[in-house]
C-alpha cells in the first residue's frame, strides 16, 4: 500500500511513531521498499526492525532511573566532565539496543538517515547558532511543514543508509550525527566535516524518498495548523501525512521522565487504530489532495 514511509524527527515524541507502526504495520501487511528518517525517527525506523520496543522501553526505564536531571552545572567546575548526560546515554542506548540484532537490518527496508552540512561561509559554532535560530523560527513562528530558512542559510542534506553501517558502532554514530543538537550534543564530524540534526535542513525528509509513482506515509510527530490526516500530491506520488490527535506528552531531549515515554507510545496506537478506521474514507477522497506541502 505505502512503498516508501517518512520518520521525522522529534526525540523522545517519535516514541509515538512506534506505538503507531506497531498498529498499522501488520494489520496493512506494510512492507515499504524506502524508509527516509531524520535523528529520533531515524533510531525508532532502525529499532522498529532490531528491536522489541517494549524491551527498549523497559530498558530506558532502567537507565534514567538515575539521571534526575537534563543539566549538571556543577560539571562546569569539572575538568573533562559534561553538563548535559544526553550524549552519554543516547549512543550506549543505540550500542545496547542494536548490538544483538544489527545483522538484521540487512533484510530490513533501505533506511535513509539524513544529517545536514553546515554552510562553508560559516564555522561550525556560528553555523550552530544560525541553525537552531532559524529552526525555532520555522518551528514557533512560521509552523512550516517543510522550512526552508536552513537552506538558504547554506545547509545542506545528506542521506546515508543504514544498511551502509559497516558496524553497529557506525549506525551510532550515523545516527548521533543525524541527532546532533548542542548543547545536548557536542559538534559533531562526518568524514571530518561539522553536521548537525538532520532537522536542520528539514525535520520530515520527504527530500530523502525516491521520485518514483507511488503512495508514501508519512509520520510527523508534533501538532501542524492542518488536519491530522492529509494527502500532498508530489508529481506522481501522494503523500499521506499523519500526525499526532493531541501533543505528544514528552519533551524532545527529556532523559529524566522516561515513564512518559509510555503514554507517547499509548497516544501512537489509538491514533493508528483510528487511522485504520479511517483509511477507507481517505483512500475515497484521495483525488482532492493539497497542492503542495
């Protein structure tokens, strides 16, 4: 039914991307032959095919037990210590949570991890700066589904697969790179070039999919001015994009509640189980589609 699907980014939110898969996904028998994802979304596309995310939420539970805070100022006074744990724990997560099973993915979808590269009139800690500027303009402000304010900054994207990883260290560190947002982050260097989050360029990486003819899903994992549920025609493709019926109840880079990440999950399962109640009626009024996103 979908031959390609879009896993945007959003931290912890796309934890309702899981619960909404884990509905749709068998009762459509879906099988998509491209799955374009960006930071989260992209470790939630990868954890979706390695990965019980019950097991995955069971363990995140275990490991933030301990943390009870996003920032520890004290560390500033500590040589070689960091203020922000994130880091620390997002990349043992993706080490532990792939480790076992990362020979699957070679019989998973092609998976598309997007990071994007900073301007080369900018250095890195400018381009940051600029980045995360134009990002929360496009995210409070102008509520644009596909911004454009990074690119004519001068970011530009890059889409790896996952199935290029040569090693689960490598799918890491991919992944990292397509999450990288400091200060929660260091900078981080791609075959020795600063990236930053994937988000940077555009949070739903529609740029990533094949042009093909085809039905494309798209999950987005906060709230747009526009109805849950809508179709973009792009060429021959239509794009059915979802988002979440309410806010997703979890911040993007909160390491110290993961029992949200539950009710994040729970949110996604009723809204794919409405979803399927209501794809009949989207699949009749599939000629009056957007004209663009």
């Amino acid at each position: 039914m979908f031959d390609q699907v879009v896993f945007a980014g959003g931290g912890n939110r796309c934890w309702w991307q899981a619960g909404f898969w884990e509905v749709v996904q068998p009762e459509l028998g879906l099988k998509p032959r491209v799955i374009a994802g960006i930071s989260a979304g992209a470790a939630t596309a990868c954890m979706l095919y390695t990965r019980n995310s019950q097991w995955v939420m069971r363990y995140y539970e275990d490991v933030l037990r301990g943390n009870t805070k996003n920032a520890y100022w004290g560390n500033l006074l500590r040589r070689g210590a960091s203020v922000f744990p994130h880091y620390r724990i997002y990349r043992q997560a993706l080490l532990d949570i792939y480790g076992e099973s990362f020979a699957e993915l070679v019989s998973a979808p092609e998976i598309r991890i997007g990071v994007s590269h900073i301007p080369r009139w900018l250095g890195a800690h400018v381009s940051v700066a600029a980045g995360l500027i134009a990002y929360n303009i496009e995210k409070h402000v102008r509520k644009t589904l596909h911004p454009t304010l990074g690119r004519t900054l001068g970011f530009r994207p890059e889409y790896v697969r996952a199935q290029d990883c040569a090693s689960v260290d490598a799918l890491a560190d991919l992944i990292l790179q397509s999450s990288c947002t400091p200060p929660f982050t260091p900078v981080l260097r791609r075959d020795g070039k600063p990236v930053l989050d994937g988000g940077m360029v555009d949070n739903v990486p529609v740029d990533a999919l094949d042009s093909s003819a085809g039905r494309v899903l798209v999950m987005v994992t906060r709230r747009y001015p526009r109805p849950q549920m809508f179709v973009v025609a792009h060429g021959e493709q239509r794009r059915l994009y979802v988002q979440p019926s309410s806010k997703v109840p979890i911040s993007s880079w909160d390491y110290t509640q993961p029992a949200l990440m539950r009710p994040a999950y729970e949110l996604g399962r009723r809204d794919g189980e409405a979803f399927l109640r209501r794809l009949p009626q989207l699949d009749h009024a599939e000629g009056a589609v957007d004209a663009a996103a």
